[in-house]
C-alpha cells in the first residue's frame, strides 16, 4: 500500500475492506491492531461509517441511484511488472 498513508489510515482501509466482506469479518488480530491506534470512541465512530457506507451502496442498487457527478472513481494502478 502507498507510503501516503499512515499505520493508522492503512488499518482504517483494511477495516472498510473487512466490512465488505459477506459474511463480514473483522478478525481479532485486525481488531487488536486496531485499537493500538484508535480509542474504543474512534473505533465505533469508524465502525458506524463503514456500516452506513455499506448500507448506503447497497440500497441505491435497489434504486439503481447513480452518482451524481461528486463521486469520482480512482483508476486503479498499472499491474506491476512482474506480478
């Protein structure tokens, strides 16, 4: 992952991803790397915006709700060579 980002933000990303998952699965190694980082407060803050986030998404399917224009997709990097 990009050097961008801290430990901090790097776990928060691997917590979203985690989310996602079906069924969801926040495994306890990642949950402990978690909270070396955020307090139990920023942890359910956290937690609530991935939550709302999944909701969001997956009712605007129903609906077939599209962006509307402030999304911007990130183009995703060039596979490295070799990979």
């Amino acid at each position: 992952m990009s050097t961008l980002f801290s430990e901090a933000e790097k776990l928060a990303f691997e917590l979203a991803d985690a989310s996602i998952e079906m069924p969801v699965d926040v495994s306890d190694d990642l949950f402990g790397r978690l909270q070396r980082h955020y307090t139990t407060e920023q942890l359910v803050e956290l937690a609530a915006i991935c939550a709302l986030e999944n909701f969001r998404s997956r009712f605007n399917r129903i609906f077939r709700v599209e962006p509307n224009g402030v999304y911007c997709p990130v183009p995703r990097p060039p596979a490295e060579v070799g990979a």
